[in-house]
C-alpha cells in the first residue's frame, strides 16, 4: 500500500517508512518478537533502530507490532498480510468512541482522539465505552465510516505521526477479549515499555551530532557533555536488556511486577531523553537545530513524543503504588 500522495510530505515519508517496514517484517526480513516470547530483549532492540531512523515512522510501526502482540495476547489470529494496523486507545477528556451491539455484531460512533496513521493504517484496534465499561474492538478504518478531522493535528514535532482526530459513524467492529481486558492484561504494561525502547531510539539519533562534534576538535567542555550523556544512554540500554530478561522470565505477571516495571522503565527513560536533549543543545548550541534538518526534527520529534509519559502525574501514579500496594488496579 503506498503512502497517500495527499498527505504533507513529513507524514508521507513516515507512511513510506512504516509500509516498508510491515513489507519486511512480512518477508521474513525484520522480526518483532512478541513479548514474554524469550526474545523480548530482540523486540526493544528492534523498536529502537526504527526509533533511531525516524520517530515518525517508529510510532507507526510500534502501534502494528503491538496489536499483532495484543491480538495473540487475547487469542485472536495476526493481521493478515498487506494489512496496516494502528492502536487507537488514548482516553483524554471528551466525547469518546460508543459502542453499540447490533444484532450478533458491533457498531462504533463518536470521535476518537490520537489516532497515529489514521491515513496510511487499513486497520485499528480502539478502545470504546460500551455500556459501562471499556472494550477493545478490531475496526476497518479505511472505508468511508472513519473520517479524520481536518485541522486536529496541528503538531510540528511528530507532526509526520499522522495524528488526527477521527470520526466514526456507524462503524462495523469485532470486540476484542472480555470487557476490561485490554487494560488487564499483563502486556498492557509490556506494550508501554516498548514504546519506552522508541524514545531510547530517538535519544540516541539526537546525540549524533554532539558525538561528531566531539571528534571533530578537542574541547572540554564539548567532552563532558559526550561523556554525561553515554552515561544516560548506558544506563537506559542496561535497563531496557534488564527488564525484557524480567518480562521473559515472567510472562503472564504470575508475580504482579509487570506495572511497577513499566512505570519504573517509563519515567527513568523519558528522564534520560530530557538530560539528552538539554546536554546535546547546551553543547552544540542553535547551529545544529538551524542548518541540519534531521536533527532538529528529531529533536521536536522526541521532544513531544515523551510526552506521552505525564511528567509529575505519572511519578504520583508510582509514588502511590509504592506506598499503598493495596490500592492499585
């Protein structure tokens, strides 16, 4: 499937990216181990070198491995070739998605927010209220019944993430596990770990340039700002080689540290992007965001990417799971 010729150029590329990479993987050429599998340490590290070439495309392709991993996780086959899927599960505030039982199936109507690929995806799997809880339902989005709101995604980081907005009208959809499952499930926070290995990936594109700098002359200052920021990225790859051992060893959370690990993994890595960015701009100064187009799109990329992560909000969420255990979900 090719990119969408009418999209702008920055999601065209990423789109160009993400196709190319779902070809691979369907060839054989790529694998995305699924987690818990033995080889989720192979995952992370594949997530990062697509993160590192283009965050855009990165986000797009996280989203196809992990509904092919969900999909499995709730014993339902993977997508079929050729087809291109998203996960469309973001909550904010608003009107949200509906979901209607008609007859023996499903219809979706409502606006449903963040919706990554919401142009090149062929499929999603999203989050709906349905009655008084939250089920997970497969959706074909390509056809006339989901409609991306023109204007919603004004983003200039991530802006080739394809982001938008989308309406759904009378939608058809095939519901996903029991009511609540797709939160409940140990992969949930599998799943938030691996996009946690994408934001290592752009940290590490962004700290090219001060690396050449550092070997292009001799400075010290230039220096210490390289050898704080390999202690960082060190660190986060250490850990991402950690916790897959963890999530290999414990598959199903049969002993209940799949959320502290991806909350832990989480706020230690959007932190380590954080000291990256500001060593990597304090060292080189304004020359690499104004002349080296890549550079300074990553670094909008990453910059608004982490922000996936909640900042204070999410530290409280850890703070309180360590301190009342009993309280969480």
């Amino acid at each position: 499937m090719p990119a969408d010729p009418a999209l702008p150029v920055d999601a065209a590329q990423a789109a160009e990216g993400f196709v190319e990479t779902v070809r691979r993987i369907e060839k054989g050429e790529l694998s995305f181990p699924l987690p818990g599998s033995g080889r989720t340490g192979e995952r992370f590290a594949a997530l990062r070198d697509v993160a590192e070439a283009s965050l855009c495309s990165a986000r797009l392709v996280e989203g196809h491995v992990d509904a092919t991993a969900i999909l499995a996780e709730l014993g339902e086959p993977p997508p079929p070739a050729g087809e291109l899927w998203g996960v469309w599960a973001a909550e904010p505030p608003g009107e949200g998605l509906v979901a209607s039982q008609v007859g023996e199936g499903w219809v979706l109507n409502g606006l449903k927010q963040y919706c990554s690929g919401a142009n090149s995806c062929t499929h999603a799997l999203v989050t709906a209220r349905a009655g008084e809880s939250r089920r997970l339902f497969a959706v074909e989005v390509s056809g006339g019944g989901c409609q991306p709101v023109e204007g919603s995604w004004q983003a200039v980081g991530m802006a080739g993430s394809d982001t938008p907005d989308v309406r759904f009208t009378n939608v058809p959809a095939t519901a996903v596990g029991e009511p609540e499952a797709y939160v409940r499930r140990p992969g949930f926070w599998h799943g938030g770990i691996g996009v946690a290995a994408c934001w290592y990936g752009g940290a590490v594109a962004a700290s090219r340039v001060l690396r050449e700098a550092a070997a292009s002359r001799a400075e010290p200052h230039t220096d210490a700002h390289l050898g704080a920021v390999d202690v960082q990225l060190y660190a986060a790859a250490a850990l991402l080689e950690q916790v897959a051992a963890e999530i290999d060893a414990d598959p199903h959370d049969e002993d209940g540290g799949a959320q502290l690990r991806s909350m832990r993994v989480r706020a230690f890595i959007e932190a380590v992007c954080r000291t990256v960015l500001d060593h990597v701009g304090r060292a080189t100064g304004a020359g690499p965001l104004c002349h080296n187009a890549s550079h300074a799109r990553t670094v909008a990329d990453l910059t608004v990417y982490i922000r996936q992560h909640h900042a204070e909000r999410e530290l409280a969420d850890l703070g309180a799971h360590l301190a009342r255990p009993q309280d969480k979900r």
